[in-house]
C-alpha cells in the first residue's frame, strides 16, 4: 500500500510538537503539520490544495468547522478519560472557584466521569465559538476565577484576566485517531479497487450503461470503442427523452428497432435521483420487419387506431370483462371476426395492465414463415426472453401445424407467462378453431389456460350502427375538417343491411370515404349506395374481374380469401371444398 499523506490542524502549539514528534516514528505515513484553532485552521485548509491529502487530522471545534469545507476525511482527535480527568485534577487543586466550559460533547462525557467518580464539578455548555466570550463574562460575574476548557475558551479567558486550564491531547489519543485516518484509507483504497474493476466490466460490456441528472445532465456513461455499435444508435440518442418518464414512474422497459436490430432499453429511478439506463442489442430482426412491430405510450410517430366505441350493451360488458383480465397476469385469447378490433383490444388490455407503459410488442403470424418463427422461438436474445413487456400473437390461426407445435412447446417449456403479458388473437369462430392443435393447448392444456373474449360480427350489431355512424362522422369532421352532420335515414337502412365482410374496419372505410366527398350537411342515399357498391366488389361481391388480375399465385390466394369469406372463415370447409390440406391453403394465403 502507498504511502498515505495526511495533514494534521493543531489548535495549540504543544499538540502540533506532539503530533511532530509521533510522525517522525511512523512507516506509513506522511504527515505535515499546522498550528492554527478555529477559523485560523479552517482558513489554512480552505486556502490548501486539500486533495493532495487522504485525510486531514484535528481537534474539537476546528475538525468540526474543517468538515464543513473539505470533500476528503475529516479525522478527530477525541479526549480520552484520561485527558479529562488529568485537567480536571489540576482544577481541583485550584484554591477559587472553576468551571469546565465545553461543547455538548465534552460535557456529557465529564458528567458520565464525574457520576462514576463521585466527584462535584461545575460545568458550562455552548454550541457556538460566538458564545464563548458571553459564557465568560456571566462565570466571572458569579465569581469563578478558573475556567477548563479547549483553546479558543482558554485564550479568551487570558484576554479576561480569567485564569485557565487547557484539556491537552496524550499520545494515546493522537495515535487512535491515526489509526481511525489510516483504516479509512484502506478502505478508501479497496472501494476504489472495487470501482475499477466493476467500471472495467462496464467499459467492455455491450451493454450500455448511462446516468442522468434530473437537469438531464449525463452523469456516467460506459460507451467506448468497444461497444462503438450502441454509441451510433438512434436507439442510444433517444435515451434523455425518457428521464422525465422514470422520474415520475419509477421504472420503463422499452424495446426499439434500429439498425435491423431489436434494442432493449431498461430505465430506473435511484434513491439518490438519478434516473439509470441500461441499453443492450438483442436480436437481429432484419429478416422481420413485417411480422414484429412495436407500440408503446411514448412514441408519437406510430398512428392511432379508433378508439372502441360503446353503443351496444353487449360490447359494454366484453369491455368490462378486458378490465377485469387487465388486472391480473393471465394470457387471454380473442376471437372475432376480420375488421371486429381485436387489436385495439388488446392493445387496450395492455395499457390497462400494470405493465401499460411497456413495450407492447405484436407478431403478425399471417406474415411470419415458419422458418423465422423457430428463429424467433429459440433465438437466446430473441424478444420473447424478455420480462415486463406485453406479446401479442396476432392472427395465430394463419400458423401452419408444424409451428402450431412449435408456439406450444415453447410455451409449455418456459415461463414466458410468468415474465409477460401474452395476449392471442383468432379470426375463426371459437367452436371450429378448437379444433386446432395451438388453441386446444391453449384453452385446455396450458399453464395457466387462457382467458377468452368473443367480438361480435358489425353483422350482429345491426342496432349499433346508426350510434357508431355519429360517433364516427363526429371524428371524421374534426380530423378532415368537415362539417357533416349526418346520414339520410335511407343510407342508415342501406349501412344496416351490408353484410360487412371487414366489420368494424371496412364501416370506418366507408364513413371516411362518405365524410370526405360529402358535398352538403348530410349525406345522401345516392352517395351511399355508390360506396358501398365499391365495397362489394372489393370485397368479393364481384370478384370475377378482381380474381384474374395479379400473377397466378395472387389470383390463387384471391380466390382462396373468396371461399373462406363464403365458409364463414371457416378452415376445414374451405380447405375441403378447394381440395387442399389447411397448410397449404394458409401457405398460398400468405402471397395474398
């Protein structure tokens, strides 16, 4: 261990000579002394390169006024019984009257002596310098001739023609108090080592470490050239817009894509108020960038979905019972028809859920092959490893039987549950769909199962239409700058009676449509018809012409979405009636 440097204050001349003398005798250390009591000793550290030291060594009231001016160990040099009662017993052979005078410090000690010793003495106690001359000018009234005390109520007692005694430091007490200054640099010393070698972790770790101040200030950082990769990310550079989110919550977990890459950010309040980030590259999702896509309360740049909207009784309890799952951690599965906002649901299960201001990762399994879901499932820095995040499995029922198994099995041999929210979705009616292997496993063989909530068709809720077509033109008119006020109860009756393939999604269509080319205050029949007649053809009313456009595999997968809409969604007929097994229907789908 180097040798320590310490600079020792001496209130009076005799300590400092003392002090001298006991350092000529010490290895280990290199100590220069200074005479000077109170705000002279305080003024010589403050006017002194004090970092040159480990520590500074003194006595009484100048260690006290030294600490207040210095960052590095203040050690003081305590009275020992001894010291005590050696000035004690030099006062009691005083012929006149005397008084111990002293801070709270030295006065409870005297009084602990004096009761064990059965001794009488006098004292007086201040808690400032200031008080010292007042305090004496009162004991000199009442006749006491002999003060005891440290050496700043010495000397002010000389200037009063008070005589006194001075409660001297021994050897015993100086060399305690070096020790106590040599062990605080030891262990100085050993929690520096420990830093080094924890900042040498961070400093070629990849994962990024940043601290901010309050003021967003950046405090630490462990980006170098060895993790160069994070310094150049988006994903880093977005990092001080999140300070004011983990101040007032205490905790985020983010995921980001940039660079091709999924990047974790983890935010984290300290005691101390400081907000730590941890940033890490996960996975490369490159291969991805359709089938995995990312939501969270702060991003502003992804557009928002219509809100559901409750004029049906019915949807006001499916809505109640989203709350209630909300609350718990159970994985939930939510059947509906194409268009019937199943992914607003879940969505808003998610912000409800304690977990709302974490990532909300979907993975549109329509687009996702079977290939990049074994990638996905057994990947060690894929997202699904991560904890605190809501999944959300979409369309599950375009999965192929062989990943079917796979999402199960993996499902079954990790606890995926336990670290996520996990929400599914399902087009299919529940009945047919637990035919297949996922949803059986799902509802009857997971761990735990999953909760189910059924959307009904726009088709079932015929009643709501005419309440959802005000509420609907009421968002069109702020967001296209309109001013429709409503539909001609004709064009209400045509709305009721369109079957509505697409549901919820194809109705807002054709709202947005209406609302935009409205010429008046309402919108006519005429106008109406002729959307939806568009629709229709869209949407398979007329398909003949719309089938034979495209390359063979798009008309393929054309003709394929016909029939399942004519089967009701449903996969075994449609299949039957083509002549093909479901996998391969769903395979040629994907090209739609």
């Amino acid at each position: 261990m180097k040798r320590i440097k310490a600079l020792a204050i001496a209130p009076y001349e005799g300590l400092s000579k003392l002090i001298a003398d006991l350092a000529d005798d010490l290895a280990d250390i290199d100590l220069q002394v200074q005479v000077g009591d109170m705000e002279a000793g305080a003024k010589f550290v403050t006017d002194t390169d004090d970092m040159r030291y480990d520590f500074i060594l003194s006595r009484g009231g100048t260690a006290d006024l030294i600490k207040q001016s210095v960052k590095i160990p203040v050690v003081e040099i305590r009275l020992s019984e001894y010291d005590i009662l050696q000035a004690i017993k030099l006062a009691q052979s005083f012929a006149g009257k005397f008084c111990v005078v002293g801070f709270p410090s030295i006065i409870s000690r005297i009084h602990t002596i004096c009761n064990l010793m059965q001794i009488d003495v006098c004292t007086h106690e201040i808690t400032s310098g200031s008080q010292v001359l007042d305090s004496l000018s009162h004991l000199k009234k009442q006749g006491f001739t002999l003060v005891v005390g440290g050496p700043a109520t010495i000397a002010a007692a000389k200037s009063m023609q008070i005589n006194g005694i001075l409660i001297t430091s021994g050897r015993e007490s100086i060399l305690s108090a070096l020790d106590e200054g040599r062990n605080i640099c030891r262990a100085m010393l050993l929690a520096q080592k420990r830093n080094l070698f924890f900042r040498d972790i961070l400093d070629y770790s990849q994962i990024c470490v940043l601290v901010y101040g309050v003021d967003g200030h950046l405090l630490y950082s462990n980006v170098t050239t060895q993790n160069s990769n994070i310094d150049s990310s988006p994903a880093l550079r977005s990092i001080p817009s999140y300070i004011n989110s983990v101040m007032e919550q205490g905790e985020i977990h983010l995921l980001r894509r940039s660079k091709g890459f999924l990047w974790n950010i983890k935010g984290v309040r300290a005691d101390e108020g400081h907000a730590y980030f941890y940033v890490n590259r996960t996975m490369d999702v490159s291969a991805l960038t359709q089938s995995i896509s990312i939501r969270d309360t702060f991003r502003n740049d992804d557009p928002q979905p219509l809100p559901f909207y409750n004029t049906y009784e019915h949807m006001q309890s499916i809505l109640d019972t989203a709350a209630e799952i909300s609350r718990t951690n159970l994985p939930v599965l939510i059947f509906g028809e194409p268009g019937t906002g199943k992914d607003t649901l879940a969505y808003s299960i998610h912000q409800q859920s304690t977990l709302g201001n974490s990532s909300f990762l979907t993975i549109n399994c329509r687009l996702l092959g079977d290939k990049q879901l074994s990638h996905l499932l057994r990947n060690e820095n894929s997202p699904l490893w991560e904890t605190d995040i809501a999944i959300y499995f979409k369309n599950i029922h375009y999965l192929s039987s062989d990943a079917q198994q796979m999402v199960a099995t993996y499902l079954r041999d990790t606890s995926v549950y336990q670290r996520n929210r996990i929400i599914y979705s399902h087009a299919l009616d529940p009945a047919l769909a637990q035919q297949e292997l996922l949803v059986s496993f799902l509802l009857n063989d997971a761990q735990p199962s999953c909760m189910t909530i059924l959307l009904p068709s726009l088709r079932e809720r015929q009643g709501d239409i005419p309440g959802l077509v005000s509420i609907y033109i009421n968002e069109f008119n702020m967001t296209l700058g309109k001013q429709v006020a409503g539909l001609d109860s004709a064009s209400v009756e045509l709305l009721q009676a369109f079957p509505w393939r697409e549901n919820i999604h194809q109705l807002i269509r054709v709202l947005k449509e209406l609302v935009l080319t409205a010429n008046g205050a309402f919108i006519r029949v005429d106008d109406t018809a002729r959307v939806l007649q568009k629709e229709k053809r869209f949407s398979g009313g007329a398909a003949e012409s719309a089938s034979l456009e495209g390359t063979l595999d798009q008309i393929t997968a054309g003709i394929i979405q016909r029939v399942l809409q004519e089967e009701n969604m449903n996969q075994t007929k449609a299949a039957k009636r083509l002549g093909i097994s479901r996998s391969t229907m769903w395979r040629k789908m994907r090209l739609l």
